[in-house]
C-alpha cells in the first residue's frame, strides 16, 4: 500500500529544524579540489560523521522523541537498529531524561554496541537473518508500555533526518543533484522533500549496496520488493525492504538509485581518510564511492552529497581499509 498524501512536508522539516537547533550540531560541509578534479563537478560534503552520536540518525531520533508527552517519557521509549539509530535514540532518551530499550542484532558492530550501552539503553539483541526486529520491538514496547521510534517509518524520524539537507541547502545553494545512501530510506525521504521542495529540478540520487538493492529494485517495479537480508560492510543499508512511508515519498522524489560494491566502499573509505582527512563509516562512504565509480551517471555543476556516519573502530576500519585487494 502507497500513501497517496506525503507523510511529511518541507514545513514539518523546517519544523524539526527549529525544535533541533542548539540540541543537534550543524555539520561542517567539506570541499576538496581533488575530488572535484576526480568527478569534474564541484561537490559539496554534507559531514554528519561529525553530528552526535556520529551519524545523522540523532536528527530523526531526537525530533520524535521530543514531542512525546511527561507520562510517555517517564514510561520510556524503544527503538530496533544495528547501531547508529540505537545510539541516537539512546542519547536522545538521556537527553530528556527517559530511558530507552533497543533491540540491536547479535552481530551489531561493537563499538555501536558499546556506545549504545554507553548512552544509558537496555539492549536485547536478535538473530538478524532470523529473527524479526520489527515484530521483537513492536511486542517489547507494548509489554513493557515504551513509545516505540522506528528507524525511519515515522513521519518525526523522516523529518528530522531532512533538516540535514536543509541546511545544506541553506549553506551552498541550489545543487543540480544530491546524492545520498539509502537503507530504510528516512534520509532519503527526507531529503527529497527538502530538495524537490526548494529547487524541484534537483536530481536525487540514492545509493545501496549491490548486495543490498531492494530500493532499486522496488522503484524499478513501482511497489515495495523484499530481498534476502543482504551482506554487506554497509551494516547500516543491510535491509531487506524499504520502508512504506519512506517508499511513498521516494517513488514520486527519487530520480535514479546506484549501486557499489563492498571493494567500491572500501576504496571510498580510504580515499575519505587519506585525501579529505575524515573517518566514514561504510553505510556514510557509499554516495563517495558512486562518485569516484561514476556510477551516479553523469553529474550537474554542483553536486551535494551527504556523508551519513562514521561510526567505526579502529580495527574495523583497519580490517576494511588496511590492504587493498
């Protein structure tokens, strides 16, 4: 099913915008000559490696969470992740002074893992290719009376996650395409309506993982398809559907969806490090990754990217990135 009126608009994000400033951090925007010189546009890095929790998932989390009344904060809140949305709803609970639960699969990389338990949350895990994180969440928050945040099926979530790109808007101007990665989708939705909303000629360009392309392949046949939970060093976009509210926006907004694969990550990863002197996490690394491959197709002048995380250890990045193959 298709919702047939948006579940957000560019108010409801400009509205996350006010309610988020002087709680989330306005991440720097990056230029780098030689990546322009590289893809023969001038590109504009939107770094939410450097927003709270290390990824733009506090924007969603947090203007959700926000808006929950004194008797649901003081009952609690609970989220499902495999990391950065854990964090974010973590910190977003510490915040306002609640607590929260999250149910996170038992191969979540462990720094999230520790920094989730960090921010003050309960975690109980789930066998991701087994188990059902939606249904173990959903059965949690009502036994235990909690206010359930899904990572992105939730208007406040869709939101927040756009006030990214308005800012990057804001900031540069009107861009000929914004390439972003695309997991459930919230960013992406977001960030649509952000875009096509100020500047509608804007091209939007999702990127996944080869072993993850449910987006692609749902826009393709134009209703949401279901794949095999994918693996993939993109821990972030390993979903096996898109979301419904977030699909309804992006099967009207979204231009065209790439694909990379996990080699194309890694080597994005490195170049971030080596040449533009920032850590990203493979999930934030495969809009660059398009990039550097040309598979975003041919670009505009001005070209937005946002870089959604990075949140990674040492050793995972020393193992991702150490030795080229």
């Amino acid at each position: 099913m298709t919702t047939t009126t948006p579940p957000i608009t560019l108010d409801d994000v400009r509205d996350a915008a006010t309610r988020l400033k002087g709680v989330a951090h306005r991440t720097p925007v990056l230029r780098s000559r030689t990546l322009d010189g590289l893809v023969g546009a001038e590109v504009f890095l939107k770094c939410e490696n450097f927003q709270r929790v290390g990824a733009f998932k506090f924007r969603g989390a947090y203007n959700a969470a926000s808006r929950l009344g004194p008797e649901q904060l003081a009952r609690g809140i609970a989220a499902y992740s495999s990391g950065n949305h854990a964090q974010a709803v973590a910190l977003a609970a510490r915040e306002l002074g609640t607590s929260a639960v999250i149910v996170m699969p038992e191969d979540a990389p462990p720094s999230k893992r520790a920094a989730t338990v960090g921010y003050g949350a309960e975690i109980v895990t789930y066998d991701r290719y087994s188990g059902d994180r939606i249904a173990i969440g959903q059965a949690l928050a009502a036994e235990r009376g909690l206010a359930l945040i899904p990572p992105y099926e939730h208007p406040h979530v869709i939101a927040g996650q756009g006030t990214a790109a308005l800012e990057l808007l804001e900031e540069v101007g009107e861009l000929g395409a914004l390439i972003t990665p695309v997991g459930g989708g919230g960013l992406m939705a977001g960030s649509a309506t952000v875009a096509k909303g100020l500047h509608p000629e804007t091209r939007m360009i999702g990127v996944e993982p080869e072993a993850g392309d449910d987006t692609k392949r749902s826009l393709e046949a134009g209703r949401r398809i279901s794949i095999p939970v994918p693996r993939t060093i993109a821990d972030g976009q390993a979903l096996h559907t898109p979301g419904e509210l977030t699909f309804s926006v992006n099967r009207r907004l979204v231009d065209a969806i790439a694909l990379v694969s996990d080699d194309e990550i890694r080597e994005a990863m490195r170049f971030a490090f080596e040449r533009l002197k920032i850590v990203v996490e493979p999930s934030g690394a495969t809009p660059l990754a398009a990039l550097l491959t040309g598979r975003a197709g041919p670009l505009p002048r001005r070209v937005g990217v946002i870089i959604s995380g990075g949140n990674v250890d040492t050793e995972r990045f020393a193992e991702l990135c150490g030795k080229r193959t």
